[in-house]
C-alpha cells in the first residue's frame, strides 16, 4: 500500500512544498488536476508530467516509492488505451497520460502534506463525523499494518500461503481476516474509551493556522497561476 | 470485488460529476439519519472496518488477477448504512494513492457501496431464518453480482463495453462511421466479426471465468469470517437489536 513510506515523506519533508500551507497547495493539485483532465494533446500533457516530475524532484520525493503507486493507474490506462489505439496512437497516449499525470498531481499532495493536515483542513468543509472516520482509519491503518504483515509473514514462514492453491488462500485469508477484525473490533472499543477519558464529544480538535500566507505558500500560488495560464495560453495558440 | 479501476480523463465530466454527487449525499444523509451518540460510538469500529478493507485490497489471492473488497462484510458488521460511508472512505484513499481515479470515487463508491447496502440488509433479513453462514454466502453472492451488474452497465454507458456483443464500442463506431459501400461493408463486417470473434470472445469468457471466481472467493472468505465470528463473538453478528442504518 505504501501509505506509511508516503506518510514518512510527508511528515519529514523539508522541501519548500513541504512547508507550505494545505490550501495553497490543494489550490495547486486542483490546479494540475485540472489542466490534465483539460488538455487534450500529448504535447500540454507530456508538458505537464514533466512539470509534475520537476515539482516531486524539488520536493526530494522518493521516486521508488512512487513508480510502485503509478504502476496502478498506468496499468489501468494502458487497458483503456488499448481501445483507444484503434482509432489513433495520439487517442491512446492520451489516456495514459491522463491517467498518470492525474494520479502525480494527487501523489504530489499525499508526498508533501500529512495526511492528518488533509484532512484537518477538509474538516472545515465536510461533516465532522466523517471527517473523524477519516482520521481514525488513519491510525487505525498503521495500527494494523504491523499487525497484519507480521500475521502474513508467520503464516507464509508456516507453510499457510501457496501461490496456486486457491482454496487453502482462501480457507487462511479467512482466519487471518476474522482475527484481524476480531482483535481490531477489541481495540477499537479500547481506543474509544481512551478517547472519551480525553475529552473526544465528537470531532478531534485540529488546530488551523492557514490564514497565514508564508514564502512558500506565496510560490506555491505563484506555480498554480502559472500552470493554469500555460494551459490557457496553449488553447488560445491551438 | 466491482471496484473499478478507472483512470481519471476516461469516465466523461457528467458522469463522474453524478457519481460524486450522489455517493456525498447519500453518505450525509446515512449520517444523518443515525443518531450522533450511536454514531459516535461506531466511528472506531467503522474505521477499524475501512484500514482492514484497505489492507486486504492490497492483498493478491495468488495467480487470480483479484483483490478482496470485504464491502459486504462491513455491511454486515457495521451496518449497511454505515458499511456504504466506508466504502466511500477508503474508495477515497486508494485513490488518493492512484489506485483507482480521483474522479472516479463516487462512482466505485455507488458501485461498491451496494455490495454493502444489498449484503448488509439481505444479510439481516436472512440470518433469522436459514443461518448466519447460508445467508452470508447468499447476501454477498447477491450484492457482488448487483454490483457487477451495475459497474458492466455503467462501462457500456460510457462506451467501454457493449453488453449485446461484448464488441468495444468503440470498435464499431469506427465502421459505423465510414459510408462504405455494401460490397465493401460486407468485408468490413466479415472482418469486425472475425476480429471480434477472437477478440472478444476470449474476453468476455475470461471476464466471466474471472468474475465466477471472484464470486466464490468473496462469498466464501465473507462466510468463513461470519462462521468465525459466530465460534468466538457471536455478538457481533448478533448484536442487541437497535434501528441503526
């Protein structure tokens, strides 16, 4: 899943990205989201990724991490390019290009923003209790992650996972997942407790501090402004 | 199990505008029929619910090119109402990690999220009267293919697939388009069915052979995790009767 690697950048990221406000750089994604969904020739597209590229390099994202994530949507577009190629090689670059450059821009936010900051800000917005889910299955994930993985390795180290025996997968998933949630069911009444003996009512307080423009914040919106009027220009040249 | 890996740009700006909107307003409307306090009480067990769903996703079932969604189980442990807004949740994580569009979230948690509603409730109007385990498999076997059904409809509308031939839409658009001759048609069309023939055909074969086997995998994991809970915490499966959605 590599959430706890991306969660690694985010909180220990010094990049000038790192230190910029949650609006400014969801203006931003919002921005190069946008423009990828928006264009459509391979050259504004190839354009983009490149910047898109440009801007994880500067945040010293570590691209291993997210060649693993972009195997996803360029795996999917290349399914759906496939149909595309029918008509055209530029209809099927397209899509992959659409797809990938979309899933860099959201990988951007997620490398440089911790996730709790995301959602802290989205508070504002949405319904606090599902803003509350959304934390808690942040924790909840890498409470369990440790969990699971050392679940799976003594089951793997136990003879337990075969890649072409369906039926004992299946037969081993199904008590590894009962005992997960078992055992995650019984923490999670735990944490609840703890959280009511903390003064929790409802909505985990967030602290927000983004009517502060700072210089990084000033740069990010500068870029924004700045892709979005490429975009423009390029249509008005076409 | 129907969870749609569609990449953003390839599902048209109205539909996924649609799928936005009604996943966000059935999932406030779910929380606010609950009531707070109930809710409140839940919100660790539903996320509890969302990290393991997203861990088991990412979990492959050896040489079947398949992944777990367990949204029928939530419905069943949370709640269908409840089970719909984790799907939301972590349809909304994955893809914020690129598994599956940003744009596409509403409409895998419409898709997805029936698996929940339709498990969840068929799953408490059973279980009273033939068991927790056969009314497990029968609920998860109706909501996947509910669901399936729903994400096949949803991909001919948009042309990705057509559900009379199974030929790619945008394969035929391509002759419907040319004005050729009937000689010449004639050719075309001998070729398309050829070509749609091998094409095709071991497509959708495979797509089935995939999805049977979907099928059976979610029932049975889902049944054998109900079964297991049923040994060590039958309170879970039945808990004190309350009117939660």
């Amino acid at each position: 899943m590599h959430l706890a690697e991306i969660d690694r950048m985010a909180s220990n990221g010094t990049s000038l990205f790192h230190r910029a406000g949650v609006p400014s750089k969801l203006l931003m994604v919002l921005c190069l989201l946008w423009t990828v969904m928006a264009s459509g020739d391979v050259l504004t597209l190839g354009a983009l990724i490149a910047v898109l590229l440009v801007l994880h390099l500067v945040a010293r994202v570590q691209f291993k991490e997210i060649a693993h994530l972009l195997f996803y949507p360029f795996f999917f577009s290349l399914l759906f390019a496939l149909l595309k190629f029918q008509e055209s090689w530029a209809s099927g670059f397209l899509v992959i290009l659409k797809g990938t450059g979309a899933a860099l821009a959201t990988l951007f936010l997620l490398a440089t923003t911790p996730w709790v900051e995301v959602f802290a800000f989205l508070s504002a917005y949405l319904p606090g209790t599902l803003v509350d889910i959304f934390l808690f299955t942040y924790r909840s994930f890498f409470i369990l992650l440790d969990q699971v993985s050392s679940l799976l390795r003594s089951m793997r180290v136990r003879g337990g996972y075969h890649p072409f025996n369906v039926v004992m997968n299946l037969k081993n998933m199904a008590s590894t997942v009962g005992l997960v949630l078992l055992h995650s069911f019984e923490m999670s009444q735990r944490m609840y407790r703890i959280y009511l003996l903390r003064g929790y009512d409802g909505g985990i307080p967030v602290a927000r501090r983004w009517w502060k423009l700072g210089y990084p914040d000033v740069v990010v919106i500068v870029l924004s402004v700045l892709i979005v009027m490429g975009m423009v220009i390029a249509w008005r040249l076409l | 199990m129907s969870h749609v890996h569609l990449p953003d740009g390839v599902v048209p700006t109205i539909w996924w505008v649609a799928g936005y909107l009604i996943s966000l307003v059935t999932v406030f409307v779910i929380l606010k029929r609950v009531e707070a306090e109930k809710v409140r009480g839940k919100i660790p067990e539903i996320a509890m619910m969302a990290a393991v769903m997203l861990i088991t996703m990412s979990v492959p079932l050896g040489f079947i090119p398949f992944h777990m969604n367990f949204a029928a189980l939530a419905g069943m442990l949370v709640g269908p109402g409840l089970g719909f807004v984790v799907v939301f949740v972590v349809n909304f994580i994955l893809a914020l990690l690129g598994h599956g569009g940003i744009t596409v979230v509403g409409l895998n948690t419409l898709s997805v999220g029936v698996e929940a509603l339709v498990g969840g409730v068929a799953f408490r109007l059973l279980k009273g009267k033939i068991g927790s385990v056969p009314s497990t498999i029968i609920s998860t076997t109706v909501a996947v293919l509910l669901s399936t059904a729903l994400m096949v409809l949803f991909l001919s509308s948009i042309g990705m697939v057509d559900i009379r031939s199974g030929e790619g839409m945008l394969h035929r658009d391509n002759h419907a388009g040319d004005g050729a001759s009937g000689q010449d048609e004639g050719l075309r069309h001998e070729d398309a069915a050829y070509r749609f023939g091998r094409m095709a055909l071991a497509g959708w074969a495979a797509v089935l052979v995939v999805l049977c086997l979907g099928i059976i995998s979610e029932s049975a994991v889902t049944a054998l995790v109900i079964r297991f809970f049923m040994k060590v915490r039958p309170d879970m499966i039945n808990p004190t009767p309350n009117k939660d959605w």
